[in-house]
C-alpha cells in the first residue's frame, strides 16, 4: 500500500514556549519514523496553503478574519488554553490546506492512504470559535471538501484522550458524515458522553 506523508518544517512556526501543545510533540513524531525507516517507505506530499474559501466550508468567515487579525496583531491567547502567534494564521492555513492536499493525493490515485503530521491541531474548534489548542478544524474543512470532490459519505475516526467536540458538532446535523471518537470521558471538554 502506497501511504503517503504530508509534513512541513512550517508546523514547527506555531509555538508558544512551555504550552503543552509545542512543535517538539511534532518533531518527537517525525522523528521517531525517520529512526523506524518509514518515512523511506512513504510518499512525501508537500503541503499548499488553504484558501479562505475552502477553510470556511467549515469556519463562519467572520471568524476566519478575526483568527487573521488576531494573528497579525502579534497573537497571544484566545482562551486559557489557546494560543496564536504572529505566524499561526498562515501555519493553520497550511495545516488545514495539508489535509486537502493529502484528499487530492488519494483522489487522484497518488496515495492509497495519508497521514498529515500537522499542527496546531483541529479537533475542539467550532464554527466561529477556537478551543482546546485548535483554531480551524482540519478534519471537518477536510471532510467537506471531500464531499465537495462527490464521496457520498465520509468516516471520521477521532483516537484522542478528549472527545472532539469542534468535529462532532459540525456533522451532528449530517447525515452524510459519520464522526466516531475514542476518548476519555469526562476530561477536557467535558463533552461526548454516551
């Protein structure tokens, strides 16, 4: 099976020092598959960009531009737990744009699967607001433009310690997207219970 690898050094851009969600959690992954020789065995996909259009399948614009503005003003912190810097916009644009990518790979019959090694993360952000370390929902923009490509259904399977709330709240209306999750209840954010 051809697996293919979409990561980029500009994930390493979104830190904040001594945050739980740091770029040494990324540069531990990456570099745990170099020391195993899988990253030899992987298609290596560089990730584009995302476009404002294609992150607001899932985000309202509104807040799209105030992630932009609250970026370009130098960042700091959305909520206890969230943070964005100078660089996080464009960092979240390409981790976002990172999933796509991969889609188009497998569409295109590049790839038989993808693992995107992206940051910040996407699983807690809502529609019009960031959470749990997340500003824009990777999976969920990702899931929509591949209903966009014509999949008629899509599986999500979320393994986490935290519920995905960002995602399951964006298909809980849905029927054509499936959102399944293994995740310890109650911790952070208290949802998911069944």
């Amino acid at each position: 099976m051809r697996t293919g690898f979409v990561y980029d050094e500009i994930f390493l851009k979104h830190d904040y020092p001594d945050h739980p969600e740091r770029k040494e959690r990324l540069i531990a992954v990456v570099s745990r598959l170099e020391e195993e020789g899988i990253l030899e065995r992987v298609v290596r996909i560089t990730p584009r960009r995302a476009t404002v259009e294609e992150v607001t399948l899932n985000h309202d614009p509104a807040y799209v531009q105030e992630i932009h503005d609250f970026c370009a003003s130098g960042g700091g912190f959305l909520d206890p737990d969230t943070y964005a810097t100078g660089k996080s916009y464009e960092v979240a644009l390409t981790a976002v744009g990172a999933v796509l990518e991969g889609i188009d790979r497998l569409l295109e019959g590049e790839v038989e699967a993808v693992f995107c090694a992206v940051r910040p993360p996407g699983h807690h952000a809502e529609r019009a607001k960031a959470m749990g370390f997340c500003l824009f929902n990777n999976v969920a923009v990702g899931a929509l433009y591949l209903r966009r490509r014509g999949a008629e259904r899509v599986y999500i399977v979320d393994f986490d310690a935290h519920h995905g709330n960002g995602t399951q709240k964006s298909f809980y209306e849905d029927n054509t997207v499936f959102y399944f999750s293994t995740h310890q209840y109650p911790f952070y954010p208290g949802t998911g219970s069944a």
